[in-house]
DNA sequence: ATGGATTCGATACCTTCGGTATCGTTAGGG
DNA sequence: CCCTAACGATACCGAAGGTATCGAATCCAT
C-alpha cells in the first residue's frame, strides 16, 4: 500500500470546495467557470481536475459536503409537527441562495446521466428517506391516516416545492407551505380517515 | 409598409422548426448543436438566425408551434372526467419523446431568464388556464368542493408530474396518475367537503 | 540525507459550440 | 426590369470545458 509522492493538499481541496459553493449559488453554473473557481481558490486548474473528474461532479460535492445538513429535519415534539417544521425548512433552503444551487444542478443533470443519477442517489433519494421515516412516525403515532401512500404523498409535497422553484410559478413563502401542507393534511391526516369509516358506515 | 427585398422564406422556416423538433426530442437540446439543425433543415446557418435571435427561442417556437396541441383538454362527459383524461395526457406526453423537449428548456430556462420568461407565460401558464377553467367546472358541476384553493391544487397536481420527469425520481405511468388522482379526490372531492359537514356537525 | 514519485500552481493549448461577418447568388415587389 | 433584402456557404470570433506540460515543492522509502 504505497504512498509515494507528494500527497493531495487537503487545503486545495477544501479552498476549491468553498470557492465552487460561493460562486455557484452567487451566479450559477453556467456563468460560472472553472478558470474562476481554480482563481478564486488560489489552485491551479489541474488540480481541481485532480480532485474532481469534471465541473458538475465539484459542484455536486460542494452541496453535499458544505451545505448537505442543512435540510436535516428538525427536532420537534411530534413526527407530523416535525414534518411540517421540514417542509418550513426546504422552503427556506430554495428560496435563499442556495436555490441556485439546486436548480443548476437539476438542470445540468438533464444533459447529463452520470450527475442525474449521482444528483437523485445521493441528494434526493436519501432526503425521501428522511421523509418516509418521519411520514411512518406520523402513522404511527396517529397524525396520518394508516392507509397512506407514501411515496406519492412525497411527490405531491415536495415536487409542488421543485415546482415552484423551477418554473418560477410562484413564491416558496410560508404561506404556500401552509396551504399544501394544510391540503395534505385535508386528504391525509387522521380525522380524514375517520370520516371516511363515517361515510363507510352509512 | 415597405416590402423592398427578397421576401423571408417560409419553406426555410418551417424546415428549421421541423428539424429543431426532430433532433432536440430525440437527443436533447445540449448535445444538438445549431450547425446540426441548420445541415438538417437544408439552411444555411444565418437563414436560421434570421428567423430566430438564438437556439432557445428557436426550439421554444417548435414546441409551441408543432406541438403545442397535444396537451389540450380532451372533451369528455364531465369536467373532472376532463381533468382526468388531461392529467393522463399529460403524463403521456411527458413520457414521449416530447418529454425530452419539456426537460431541455426547463433546464435551459435555468441559465437563461428570457427563455424562463417565455417558457412560463407562453407554455405554463396557458395551460395553467386551461386547468383553472376545467377546475372551475368541476366546482360548478359538484365534483369538487366549493373551498378549493385551485392554484395550489395545481401545483400539487401537476408539480407532482413536472418532479418526476425531470428529477426522474418514478415512472409517469397511468398507475402514479391515477393514485395522485386519487389522493387528489381524497381532499377535494365534494364527497369529502360533505363528511367536513358531518364532522362540524358533531 | 537523498532520491524517486507524485502533486503543486501556472500557462499554453485543443476542441466544441453559439453566434457574427462576409461571400457571391437569387428571388420578387415597386 | 432592377434594387433590395434573403438565400446557402463558409470563414471567423470568443468563451468555455478539459488536457498537456512546465519547473518547483513535498513526502516516503531507503
């Protein structure tokens, strides 16, 4: 198990990282480029492509190592409070600038296979994870109906949040989260299912 | 009023419309350069730039001018057999190969604020219209109930299948359709809005 | 310590692509 | 019939992602 030569700068790393994250949810992907980056790092351009086998795969680490927790759900005294509490907290994190990042990493993968599957397993797929644990929670103490489906519950939420942030259809403020939020509840929560065995009953 | 010159050739600019729609729904808007579209249609490269100001609003004028229709309202026996008969339309235009055209102008638009501006106002928000009036129908017919917020339901709706064909996250098929559907009616359908009247009775 | 291997920052370079400029040619309205 | 603008073709420009190569620096193994 060799390590012969010179070993990486953990420092260049890092400084490209930073320097990847500022520019890109300053300005997006696009206008942003990687002669800036490596500037903007103070590293040479072959040792960003050293680090990272090309711009999309930098910027898709930037997320995740930087800024990857910022979406964690919060503590809260009920699953279903916490749920909401989340879905609060990834309104916030597309409105700010953050938002750039996610739309240009979206739209990258679009042209791209390799980041459309490195973007869904490693961004999404874990964050539906989150969701569908807290969304069995919020069964289990009684705060959603049993009979649930939750995966298209998830696409219902969240995607009417992508919505909004791709296509500029319409603000991501709190007030939007609380009339998804309350629709979902409105077809979800428990008392719609009891009023279901009510209309079961007649 | 002047007319002086050779007049503009409509044969060129339905051939680079048609060229433009063929390669970008088939390989996608990146990886189909200008010089491509304008070999296919039989047009020199400036014909094509006297037409259009860039390849954006060139491949935004092929959708709306080739297939523009394909997502209208199918007629039907009531408004929400309407609306459902769209939503399945919709997937299925996702699913095609159009679908590779909605993907690349979103993800253009994210680059490009003039292409958002026409991407929303000229392909969105028409058709958000379209499902505005047919909602309104169903309210009127008494498939819907009278509190909806009909925006927001939009979004969630439609959202819901924009997530899934850009994020790739599930498959657009007549299944997903049919179970956002359903948890669609399961909150706002005017049987749910009667068992609200049940519960605030008690 | 010293030498070999590898990374470092810097810079020149290659290729591709969107868009422009300029050819000589062609069509048609005044 | 002729003047003007569009036509197809092609050369060109600038920006950008990515590669190649440089001498210098750094660490491990001997």
């Amino acid at each position: 198990m060799s390590e012969i030569g010179r070993p990486r700068s953990q420092a260049a790393h890092d400084a490209v990282l930073k320097a990847a994250l500022r520019l890109v949810t300053k300005r997006g992907f696009r206008s942003v480029s990687v002669n800036e980056i490596a500037a903007e790092a103070g590293v040479g351009k072959m040792t960003l492509y050293r680090h990272w086998p090309n711009k999309a795969a930098l910027v898709m680490d930037a997320l995740l190592v930087l800024i990857g927790s910022e979406t964690d759900f919060p503590e809260a005294g009920s699953a279903i409070e916490s749920l909401r509490q989340q879905l609060d907290l990834q309104a916030a994190f597309f409105r700010s600038s953050r938002g750039n990042l996610i739309r240009s990493l979206v739209a990258e993968a679009q042209s791209d296979p390799e980041l459309a599957i490195a973007f869904r397993e490693r961004w999404v797929n874990p964050r539906r994870e989150g969701v569908h644990q807290i969304m069995r929670a919020a069964v289990a103490e009684g705060s959603l109906r049993s009979d649930i489906d939750i995966d298209t519950a998830i696409d219902l939420l969240y995607g009417s949040l992508y919505y909004r942030l791709l296509l500029g259809a319409g603000a991501l403020d709190e007030r939007f989260v609380d009339t998804i939020y309350d629709q979902f509840l409105e077809g979800h929560g428990a008392s719609a299912q009891a009023l279901d065995k009510v209309r079961a009953r007649r």
